[in-house]
C-alpha cells in the first residue's frame, strides 16, 4: 500500500508527463519540484502499471552530455470506459489515458426501468470495448448524468432515463462488469475533462457552461472542481438574466414564471419550442435549427443569434461572481456552431472558447472521471484494478 507521500509524488509524476510529455526524467524532476531519485524510483512502479514508457528516441532537443530517453504515458497498455445518461440518449466511450476518443456509441431509449437501461448500455459497452479497447486492460468506468449526484456514495437521483428513481449506480454497473465505477453530475465531468486534457490543461482556473436538454456550471480552482455544501452547486437553470426588455415577444413564461430567467432565453426547449411556433423545423431538435440557419433560414439565425447573446450574458454574470481565467461553453448549437460565438462573446470580457470535444464531449466527460482518478492516485486507483481482474460471469467486460 503507497504511503500518502509516495501517492502524491507518483501522481505528480504523471502529470507532468500528461502535461508536457514526452519528457525526459530530469525535466520531470523540475516540473514536478521531486528530486531526481524520487523520480527514478517511481518510473517502474508506473511503468509496471502500463502508465509510462520510454520512447525509443532520445530528446531531440539535448546536444551536449549522456542521452536522454523521454518518458511518455503508455496509451497503448490501459483504456477507460464512459456513459452519459440522458433523458433520451446515452453516449459511450472508450479513451486512452490521454483522453483520446478509441470508439464512441449512442443508444437511443424512451424511460425503461432502471435496471434495463443499465443492462442495454453494459451490453453496448462491452460490445465497444471489444471492438476498440484492443489489448489494453479496462481500468474503470464513469458514469455521469443530470440531476442530483452523491460522487461519494455513486447515486443519481430524480433522472428522467432513470424514471426519477433514485438509483446506485457505482453497485448496479460494478455488479455487471466487475470493474471499480465512479460517478458524478454531467457538468462537473465536462469541467474535469477541460482541465486534463482541453483548453483548460494550463489555466488555474475555469468556469464552464453547458447549454443543452438541461443547464449546468461547474467551477474548478487549480484542477479541483466546487461542488458545494450540498453536492448542488452549479444550478443556474434560472438564473435571472435582468434583461426581460430582450426576452423575445413570443416567449412562454418559464415555469418558474418569469422570461428573463436562463432556462427561458438559452434552453434547448424553450429555443426549439419557438423554432417549431414559427415554422423553422418540423420538430424540436436544436441540430434541425441549426441546419436551416446554414440553409439561410433568416428566421433560424436570429433565433440561434439570440440565444448566443443571452449564454452571453449568463457568462458575464457568472465570470463576474467568481472571475476564471478561461470560460468554455458546450452544448448542442454553441460547440459546434462558431459562426455564433462572437455574439456569445459580445456580452462579456472574459476569454471564452468552445469545448475542445464537441459533439462527443459527454462521452468524453464520462470516461474522464475514470481517468481523473488515476492522475490523482495512480498507484493506489491501478492497483485497485490489478487486485479485481476477476469480474462476474455475467459482465460483458470482463466476463
């Protein structure tokens, strides 16, 4: 068992190398301030757990002296699993431990029982992992998802895929894939996933927005997210946005009855309500609203126009309370949609830049948990797997 100090400096050590790699031990000794003996004691205990390797070169950019072989992490020995739950869609991944995307899967689903739906996206889950995953050992999967999330105890309650129930989700999918599971909120995930290996790898700090089915904002101070008293930090779904002079004329009441509030201006239902009141898709799907604004639907562009402008504004109020140094928005219609962005960036100082995953950020998000988890414990969190490499009959893991 790693002492804490041993454990602190193995996870310093692959940061840095996440951070900066290839690199070789002497520049790891300097970035992460360990001497380098502590390093070089280090190297086999990772290197043992498929973490590191060296790499056949030497550093390239050293001319005088002994070579120098650059230490990388090992993307080919260990891979990771994700799921989202949405409310009609989930999205799966399979990433390497530098976050890259090995396969993603969607499954569509109406509101099973629990238990169904966490039997339909193992089975999709192993069936991915099997075509993608290769040779490499599976270290854990995350699950995230909208709604009230208890990380430590892995619960999720009130989803609507879940049909409201609350549900243990780190006992229902460990039981059917034998693999350790971590679970939090969506938006608290994505955030996580920027600070590894997005746009936010080299901030301090980070505000992050999503915009979609459902709001969400997660704030993280030096690579650790808020999560608040309660777990309930980051609802901004009314956020009041003072400005009920630009709410739109044909705008519903929300249900918390006011017009001006986040969820009212920027909501994907409420944008897509009004996209279909017009005539400008058949059905509320934000992709269609932004597919007919390409298509030169003047009536689409403006609505989408507007919407920018009010995720605009909830960042100005946001940054204005906790001042980051980097703002990443994602979501359906904003990610994707670049041409919008400086409408968004109209209402606010602060830098603002669109997930670095786009369509698949969920995905990515989930399986990130898995990963955070490693880069924070990586002698204790590995060899937590190595001790469970037997997994039920039934897993379609590990089975």
């Amino acid at each position: 068992m790693p002492t804490p100090v041993r454990a602190a400096n193995a996870a310093a050590v692959l940061r840095a190398v996440l951070l900066h790699g290839p690199v070789p031990r002497t520049r790891i000794a300097e970035i992460s301030g360990l001497s380098p003996a502590t390093v070089t004691r280090l190297y086999p205990l990772l290197a043992e757990r498929g973490l590191l390797r060296e790499l056949d070169e030497p550093d390239a950019a050293q001319t005088v002296g002994r070579p120098r072989v650059p230490v990388d992490l090992d993307a080919s020995a260990c891979a990771v699993l994700g799921a989202h739950l949405g409310a009609r869609r989930s999205r799966l991944g399979v990433l390497d431990l530098r976050g890259r995307l090995l396969g993603a899967a969607e499954l569509e689903h109406e509101v099973p029982a629990p238990r169904a739906l966490i039997d339909r996206v193992c089975e999709r889950l192993g069936a991915l992992a099997a075509r993608t995953a290769g040779p490499r050992r599976l270290l854990g999967l995350g699950v995230i998802g909208a709604g009230p999330v208890d990380a430590a105890t892995g619960t999720l309650g009130g989803h609507p895929a879940l049909g409201g129930h609350c549900v243990d989700l780190r006992a229902e999918f460990g039981e059917r894939i034998g693999l350790p599971v971590y679970v939090d909120e969506h938006t608290r995930a994505m955030a996580a996933a920027e600070a590894l290996f997005g746009r936010a790898r080299r901030v301090r700090s980070l505000g992050y927005l999503y915009v979609g089915d459902v709001l969400g904002f997660a704030y993280s101070a030096e690579g650790d997210v808020h999560r608040g008293a309660h777990a309930a930090a980051g609802d901004v779904t009314h956020l009041p946005l003072g400005v009920p002079r630009c709410a739109p004329a044909d705008a519903e009441p929300c249900s918390c009855g006011a017009r001006d509030c986040f969820l009212s201006l920027a909501g994907e239902g409420p944008t897509t309500a009004r996209a279909m009141r017009l005539g400008v898709v058949p059905e509320p799907r934000i992709d269609l609203v932004l597919k007919a604004s390409r298509a030169g639907d003047e009536r689409a562009e403006q609505l989408l126009r507007e919407r920018s402008r009010s995720v605009g504004a909830a960042v100005s109020v946001l940054a204005g309370i906790l001042d980051p140094e980097l703002f990443v928005v994602a979501g359906a219609g904003l990610t994707e949609a670049a041409e919008f962005l400086p409408e968004l960036r109209v209402a606010t100082r602060t830098a603002v830049v669109p997930s670095a995953f786009g369509a698949r950020v969920n995905a990515v998000a989930a399986a990130s948990l898995v990963i955070d988890r490693v880069f924070r414990d990586p002698l204790g969190a590995v060899s937590d797997v190595r001790g469970r490499r037997s997994a039920p009959m039934n897993s379609p893991i590990n089975g």
